[in-house]
C-alpha cells in the first residue's frame, strides 16, 4: 500500500514538471523540454550537466550518450546506467534518448536523477 501510494505521488510530481498534457503510462514520461525536466534539478546539478535530447529507435534501453572525456563516467557503472561514447559531445553533455513522440524512459531520467545528487 505504501509503495503504491509513493509511486503516484511520484507519478504526479513528475507529471507536473513534464511540461506537456500528456501523463505518464507505464515507464514512459513525455517531456516537451528534457532540459525543463532537468531545470527542476538544478540544485543538485552543481557540475551544470547539460542534457540534449536525441531521437533513438533505443529510446527504452536505459543508454545515454556521453563523450569519452566525460568526468563521472564512473557513476554509470556504480547505478547500471549504460553509455555510448559520442565524441561530438562536450565534456558536461549528456544525450538522452527518445522516441519520435518525445517519450522518454522514467529509468533512465530516474538514474540521471541519481548521477546529478551524487557528482
């Protein structure tokens, strides 16, 4: 019963920072803006991470894209958050994937969430 409850608070607060009228079903989230969502963070987002959303048949895979240079690679390992190494981005980008209709992974932003608190 209290996880239940949990989860849709959770629901609703994420829902409330999507920045779209679409709500989220299952483990995806529509975001008109990743960088809105991630805005909502930036008090824990002390290394100022810029995220970009990119378009991905691999949308629901739990995977980013971050440059090999990129400092916290670490982080992904320790929460079994899989990247792939695109050089075209900056050192403080992180590229997130999603579909043609901006939906997003609740997991992936969830661990992006977590890599955010502890850099």
């Amino acid at each position: 019963m209290f996880i239940s409850l949990y989860f849709f608070f959770f629901f609703e607060k994420i829902n409330s920072l999507n920045k779209n009228e679409k709500i989220i079903s299952s483990n995806k989230i529509y975001l008109a803006d990743i960088n809105y969502f991630f805005e909502n963070f930036k008090n824990i987002n002390k290394q100022n991470i810029v995220f970009i959303s990119k378009t991905s048949t691999n949308w629901n895979t739990e995977t980013v894209e971050i440059n090999k240079n990129f400092k916290f690679i670490n982080f992904f390992k320790l929460i079994s958050l899989k990247y792939k190494i695109n050089n075209q981005l900056g050192n403080k980008e992180i590229s997130v994937y999603s579909n043609k209709n901006n939906e997003f992974s609740i997991n992936t932003l969830y661990k992006l969430v977590l890599i955010l608190a502890f850099i």
